[in-house]
C-alpha cells in the first residue's frame, strides 16, 4: 500500500520507507527485530508533535461540536490540548515507551520524542514554544468565526478517514485531516498545517485527497458518506491548505484541474514502477535492508529515527538513556 506521504519518504531514502513500512508492524510479538523498528518509527521531533496534537483536538472535538451543533468552546479545546501535552510530554521525556510492558498502539499517552531517544532530550525553551505553539494553532481557528460558520453550514463532516483504492498494482491510501460535506455544493478538503512560517505549499497532497475521495465515492462508499455524493466531478471538489499557526491565518486554496489530476497520476505510475522493481509488493520475509539503497543526501540521516540500525540491521533491547527531568521539577 503508497500513498503520497510513502512515496516521498521512499524519495528521499528507501531504506527508510522500508523500515517504516514493510519492518514495522505492531502485530508483531515475538520478533526483538521487528518491535525495535516498530518503535523506531514511532518516533517524531516535538515540532511534528505539536502539530499532531493540534490535528488530535480537531479531529475529535471539532468534529464532535459540528456534527452535533454543539457550541465551540475554545478554552475546552485548549484545555483538552493542554491535558493531552502534559500526558505525552511526561512519557516522551521519561521514556515510558522503552518499559516492558509499554503499550506503544492505541494508548493515548504514547508518544517518543526523536530528540530523547537519539540526542539529548528537548529543552525547556522548546518544549514551551510548542505549548504556546499549539494554544496560537487552536485559538486562530477557534476565533475564524467566518470558517466556523462555513464549517457549520456543512451536513457533516469527518476527519483523519482512510481513503483506499487501486492503482495498478497497488493499494493507495489517503488520509485527508478533515472533510465537509454540504447539501448544494461538492465536498470541501482540509489540510491543516501548524508550520512556524507557512511558506511550502501542498496542493500535491491535496489533489491525491481529492482523487482518493472521488475513487472511493464511485467505487465503495463509506456508509456514513452522502447518498449522492457519487453526482458530483472531481473538478467541483474544493480544497483548502490552512496554515493554523500564521498569524494571518492564511488559507490556500487549490482548484482540482484535468492537468493536476493528469500529474497526479504519471507521478504515481512513476512511484509505483519505481517502487515495484525495488520489491516493495513482496513481504517482509522476502526482503532484507540491502535490497533498498540509502539517502544519497547525508543531512537526511541526522533526523531519521532508524540511525540506530541502519546498514547492520544491528538493535540494541536495553541502553542507557539520559533523562531530562527538569520540566517535571518546577
């Protein structure tokens, strides 16, 4: 299974892509190997981390408020986020994740820090811009009363749903961060972003939620979808790139063209051809690390969570790990 997200982590190092997504896989119980990986890959920045967050409140609360005509209470979202920091922050840093009985899949305290686990731990200066990065996230969105009313207006709306469709030889899966559906008009994608700047646009990642939605509407709807959402073109689908963390709250907006589409999918026949002759359709037990090459970009290697193993296939179950516990003394 690709996706647009796989396809560029498969770019930029295959390795990388292989560890993540053929290694990986948290069903595993027994292979030392295998559950190293799968814990590797768990790991994110705390800037990624803020974000996440962010898209966690949205996903739930925002979602639970419009759906059910709820008032938006922005001082319970925040206080929902903050509640959410505290609980991840004090795994993350502590390390809970490398205890033996860790619960590293559907545990809403998980998270693992890249900067604990690889170099020495997040600061108090970082760790409180990316509190005071989430609160600015939520309250700009929380205070567009303008993009509410409109969010408001839709029939219903759904966030973080796995899109899956074929494509030649493979499966492809989007997860678009939020989807409005309204009565008189076609749907409305959102791609939230919590970016300190905002400048890299994603209309790529956009078009692919788009054509994935358009798949899955024509071909096996989810049962929740609207009944006649199969009536409308791809090219009537609206999409919006919302940078949360702008103090402009600036939103980008794409038109769904017949020559993007047409991008679209030459780039994914590329992935696809590229991806299929490294032998990214077999399994695990048919594939070693060697058969997928390194970054030929070295900066690449300083953040990716798999420096531990990479070229010796080498783990280690137990190290020594430093903890910075100053956050938790004040």
């Amino acid at each position: 299974m690709i996706s647009v997200s796989g396809y560029k982590q498969f770019k930029q190092c295959e390795r990388l892509w292989f560890y993540k997504n053929i290694v990986a896989d948290s069903r595993v119980k027994n292979d030392l190997f295998r559950k190293e990986v799968t814990l590797l890959s768990k790991l994110q920045s705390i800037y990624a981390w803020r974000g996440s967050i962010v898209d966690a409140i949205l996903s739930k609360y925002l979602v639970l408020a419009i759906n059910n005509k709820y008032p938006i209470k922005k001082d319970y979202f925040i206080e929902q986020a903050m509640s959410m920091f505290n609980t991840q922050l004090e795994y993350a840093v502590l390390q809970k994740y490398r205890e033996p009985d860790a619960v590293i899949t559907n545990n809403p305290s998980f998270n693992a820090f890249l900067e604990c686990e690889l170099g020495d731990g997040v600061s108090d200066a970082e760790i409180n811009q990316a509190k005071d990065d989430i609160t600015n996230a939520l309250t700009n969105i929380l205070d567009d009363n303008y993009f509410l009313d409109y969010l408001k207006s839709a029939k219903y709306v759904i966030s973080q749903r796995p899109l899956i469709y074929n494509f030649d030889r493979f499966s492809v899966k989007a997860i678009p961060d939020f989807i409005a559906f309204f009565d008189n008009s076609a749907p409305h994608i959102f791609d939230w972003k919590v970016h300190t700047y905002g400048t890299t646009s994603y209309d790529e990642q956009l078009i692919a939620y788009a054509v994935a939605l358009f798949k899955v509407a024509k071909l096996k709807p989810h049962a929740d979808f609207p009944s006649d959402l199969s009536k409308w073109k791809i090219n009537d689908y609206k999409l919006t790139e919302y940078q949360l963390l702008h103090k402009d709250r600036i939103k980008r907006d794409y038109d769904v063209t017949d020559d993007k589409i047409e991008d679209f999918g030459q780039n994914m026949s590329s992935a696809i051809i590229r991806m299929h002759m490294a032998g990214a359709n077999k399994k695990y037990s048919q594939l070693k690390s060697q058969d997928f090459s390194t970054t030929a970009h070295i900066e690449n290697c300083q953040k990716c969570p798999f420096q531990k193993i990479c070229k010796t296939d080498d783990y280690e179950t137990v190290t020594k790990y430093t903890v910075r516990d100053e956050y938790f003394q004040n």
